[in-house]
C-alpha cells in the first residue's frame, strides 16, 4: 500500500486510488485524525470530531470497496458545519443554548453524502447561529487561520475552510448567507460555493434568514467543489423553497466548456471601492491573463453601497423569527425561572451570544410596528433595485468576476469590537446572497506575507455550471497548489 | 442617538429577551451606530418598486394529506430539559382561580 500524504490527495484523486486499491479508506480516515490530533490544538476548527464512528465508517468502506462497491464518495473523510444535523451527533450551532443538543434527524444533505458512502470525520466550528465574518462570535473558541494562527479564517463557516486548508478531511459543507462559505474559503486558500438558492435543500439546516441561507461546498479544487455539489443539489419536497429542477452535470459542464469564452463583467462600482492595494494587484493580474481568452468589460451594479445597510436589516429580521424557537421549553438550554416569561428571558439572555442578541434586536426593531415600513419594507425595496442590477448586467454578460473581501485575513481580536466595520467587509459577497445567484471563490494568489488572495465568479440564476466552468479554467490558469506553512513542518 | 434607553428595553421585551443597565447601555450605542447607517436607504426612491421577499419565484408546494411515519419521537425527547414520563414538564402557564 502506498503511504497516504494528505497534502497530495483530493476527493477525486482519493477515490481514484482507492478504487485502485493502492489506499484504503482505514489508512485514509487514520492519517486524516492523525492530522486532527496534530494540527487542530493549533486551528481549532473542529467542535466535535466523532473517531470511533468515522473508523467504524471506514472498515464498513473497505469491506463494500472489496466487494467492487462503486458509491461516489465511498471511503472519503468530510466535515460538516456545526449547524447542518446529523442524527445522532451534536447540533451546536456554535452556541450556549444549543451545547448538548442531539440532532434527532439527519439533513437531507447528509442523507444524500451518506448513500454515497461519505465519512463524517466531525463537525466544525462556526460563528454562532452563522451570524458573524471570523469564527470569533463561536460561544466556544475561535478558529485560527491555518496560513497564520493569529488571524481569523473568516466566517462565518470558519471551521469548515481551516479544516479543509488543514487537510483535516477532504472536503466539507458550510452554509451562507451573507458570504458564510466564499469569505472563509478566500481567507483559507480553499475553493467555496454557495449554490443558486433553492439548488440545495435547506432540510436539517439550522435556519438563520431563510430567503438568504444555502448550503455549499468546500474543496481543495474547483473539479471537487462541483463534485461534492452533484451529490448535494437537487429537489427536495421537504424545503418548501427547493426549486423544482433538474441538476446538471456539473464535472461534464466543466469538461466541454475548458474552452469556452465568456463575456465577463467587472463592477466599477467594486473595483472603486476601498480595497486592499496589493490584493487588487493579484486580482487584476489574473483579469488580465484571462483578456486573451475572454471578453471582458466594465458592468454597473449601481445600487452596490446599499447592499450591506439591505443585508443587516433583512437578515436579522428573518433571524428574529427563525431564533424565536430557542426558548428553553422543548429543547436546548433552560434557565431557572419561576415564571414562563422569565424562562424565557433568562433562557435567551443566558444561552445568546452577543452578536446574536444584537441581530435579534435589529429584527426586532426593523419589524416593530411604526418601523416596519421605513426598514424592513424599504430594504425588501432596496432588495429589488440591487436584483435588477444584476439582471441588468447578466443581458450584457455571462458572468461576472469580482473580489470576495476588501482585506486579506485580519488579526484576531481586530475587527471584534466594531461590529459595523465586520458588516461592511462583507460588501462583496452580501448582494450575491440578496439576489439568490451562484457566488464561487477561487484562491488567485498569495500576498507578500504569504496570506491567500481570491477571486469570485458570480452567475446568473441556475447557471452554476457556468459559474464552475469559468472557475476551472482560473484555476488551471493560476496553476498553484495552497499548502498552508503550518503542513510542511 | 437613534434608539432611546426605554426603546432597548421595549424591543428587549419583544425579542424575549432581557438586559441589565450595563449592557442596554452598550447596546443603545451600538444599535444607534448601525441604524445611524441604515438612514443610506431613505435617500432612494422606492415609491414604485415592489419589495424581494424570496429571489426565488416558485408557488407554496403543497403535499398529498397522507399519513407518514415518524419514528423519530425518541430521539425528539432525548433533548427535553424535563421530562415526565414522555411528557414535557414546563412551568405553570395557567393560573388557579
């Protein structure tokens, strides 16, 4: 058997070799605890690493991969954010009122990962309830970014992008809202996902803003991110907004459009806006390899400066409905208290974190009456105006490329006393959320002091596989591996 | 400041959850500040736009009135605070006359 060096394997190429039998999934699912145990007292990404199931999964593997088994991610170790259910194992969300909460059922993601044979190697940290840009709003501990410890790995599935950056697991789930998936995965040199909402079924998701949430996958490569997607997209009757589509094939699109030119666009009113100097630098050198490819032009999405201020009235608003079932009655933490309106009070006071209680008084205010109008009506408004921007853009494009956030990684502790200056690094990625379309980010590069840089691609409704497509050839162009310093001692 | 003291309390009461002076302080500033930069909005003209509540334009699904199994009630009482027997113990919400 040839010895496993993570820093070497992919899902694809994982399962190539196993089905070869040159690995097997024992030694796999092994070497990937081994670098849990060594790697993760420094990254902190995982909350919960479940050994004994994942060794239980892996010897069930072998014996069907023996057997000529062929399951389309039979044998390989993912992560799962810690706010996507499994049956059977903790559900945190991050948070004190959630601590010892089992999940009774299984997303229909997991569902659909464990008939294809995944392993779940653990659940990975997050900021709580997903509100939050860094990891650092996690009730528990922070996660450090595997390319430099004192820095954030951005958030809010902060956890599933160092894990994969780690090479602890080969893949992972994370969810986004507002950037939740594409900001980490940037910040960690990893590829991310959110899919066009309604791709991906919701069920066994822990609901933050309903019209914004999706899950999405992380990889190491843009062929594994799609592939992880195949097995995830599709119609679900238990999402009431899962959309009634058929799912292409992902990895066939990526094949038969190697060549394709595209008509991409880039917003002025993005490349304008405060960015970091030496990041613009690397973005507009890949921009400019793709020139002789594709044909690229200047777009306007005018309405941009009002996305965040839409954003953080719309999605707390939706989180104040969907946290109003945390009240200490069926399920999670329950407070002391000699009244119910007191259980109730204490219970949340006692089991929220800061940023979530902040949220849920946004919402609350945005949708109190003599306020409704003026917020939380204005920015569905607003919602529109931004929708139609990009529906505008898409006539004259195909896709659209676009940094993923403003700075590289920043230092822990940096940003956590200001919440609204984390709310405005998200400016890249919140009007993605706001008009439901596929967002992808692609590491591009490295910055002098050797943190990751990326790109985003962003498509019409639907059009993922575009999306995918032109990741790929950026991907093929950029032509580097991101092995994070802290693997190569 | 945008939002008052006696407001943080209100809305405090309406999200359920509770506050003491330390922290409704540190909260007025921190809500006045982000609702300070939501006024961006008003300068917009909306009159003739209809609000985006779901990007996605597809009718209420709606399922066939069949009875299902659901196994799952176990695993479902696992996680209750209190339990008697398989019932849910919660504080008194009537009170005797």
């Amino acid at each position: 058997m040839a010895t496993v060096d993570l820093k070497d394997l992919t899902i694809l190429s994982a399962l190539k070799l196993l089905k070869e039998k040159k690995i097997c999934s024992k030694e796999l699912v092994e070497e990937s605890l081994k670098q849990i145990k060594k790697i993760d007292p420094l990254v902190k990404a995982y909350l919960y690493v479940d050994e004994e199931g994942a060794l239980k999964e892996a010897s069930k593997a072998d014996e069907l991969i023996q057997k000529g088994e062929e399951k389309k991610l039979l044998g390989i170790p993912i992560s799962i954010k810690d706010n996507i259910c499994i049956k059977g194992l903790p559900t945190t969300c991050a948070s004190k009122i959630l601590q010892n909460f089992i999940s009774p059922y299984d997303a229909t993601v997991i569902e659909k990962l464990k008939a294809e044979g995944a392993i779940f190697i653990g659940k990975t940290n997050l900021d709580e309830f997903a509100m939050g840009s860094s990891t650092e709003n996690s009730a528990f501990f922070p996660t450090h970014n595997p390319w430099d410890l004192e820095r954030v790995p951005g958030g809010s599935s902060g956890g599933s992008a160092a894990a994969v950056a780690s090479r602890m697991g080969l893949g992972s789930l994370g969810s986004d809202t507002g950037g939740s998936i594409r900001q980490p995965a940037a910040f960690c040199g990893v590829v991310g996902m959110k899919p066009t909402y309604g791709l991906v079924s919701r069920f066994g998701l822990v609901a933050f803003a309903s019209s914004l949430d999706q899950i999405g996958p992380f990889g190491l490569t843009v062929e594994d991110t799609a592939y992880l997607l195949q097995i995830i997209a599709g119609y679900d009757p238990r999402d009431s907004t899962s959309a009634p589509i058929d799912v292409p094939d992902f990895l066939k699109s990526i094949k038969e459009n190697e060549k394709t030119s595209y008509k991409i666009g880039l917003p002025k009113e993005y490349f304008e806006g405060e960015i970091d100097a030496e990041m613009t630098k690397i973005i507009l050198e890949i921009i400019e390899r793709l020139k002789s490819k594709h044909h690229i032009k200047e777009i306007n999405l005018p309405h941009t400066e009002y996305a965040v201020a839409t954003y953080y009235i719309i999605a707390p608003s939706e989180a104040f409905s969907n946290l109003a079932r945390y009240d200490g009655v069926k399920y999670g933490f329950r407070a002391e208290a000699k009244s119910l309106i007191e259980m109730y009070k204490k219970s949340r006071a006692l089991g929220f974190g800061k940023e979530v209680k902040r949220r849920i008084m946004l919402g609350a205010y945005s949708l109190s009456a003599g306020y409704y109008d003026a917020f939380y009506l204005k920015a569905s408004k607003v919602r529109t105006l931004i929708l139609q921007d990009f529906l505008e853009a898409f006539k004259e494009v195909d896709l659209i490329l676009a940094p993923v956030t403003p700075t590289p990684p920043f230092k822990i502790g940096e940003k956590i006393s200001d919440p609204l200056q984390m709310y405005l690094s998200d400016i890249f990625t919140i009007p993605v959320n706001l008009a439901g379309l596929p967002g992808i980010s692609v590491p591009v590069g490295l910055t002098s002091n050797n943190l990751p840089v990326a790109i985003q691609v962003i498509g019409p409704h639907f059009k993922d596989e575009h999306v995918l497509s032109l990741a790929y050839q950026i991907e093929k162009e950029v032509n580097m591996k991101f092995i994070p310093p802290i693997l190569k001692n | 400041m945008a939002i008052s003291l006696e407001e943080v309390y209100k809305i405090a009461h309406l999200c359920r959850l509770e506050f003491n002076e330390e922290e409704a302080k540190v909260m007025v500033e921190e809500l006045s500040r982000i609702l300070d930069y939501f006024k961006k909005l008003q300068t917009l003209d909306t009159e003739k736009v209809n609000p985006t509540f779901h990007t996605l334009r597809i009718k209420t699904p709606f399922r066939e009135d069949e009875i299902k199994e659901f196994p799952y009630i176990e695993d479902i009482l696992k996680n209750a605070p209190q339990l008697f027997e398989r019932m849910i113990v919660v504080p008194k919400v009537v009170k005797a006359p």
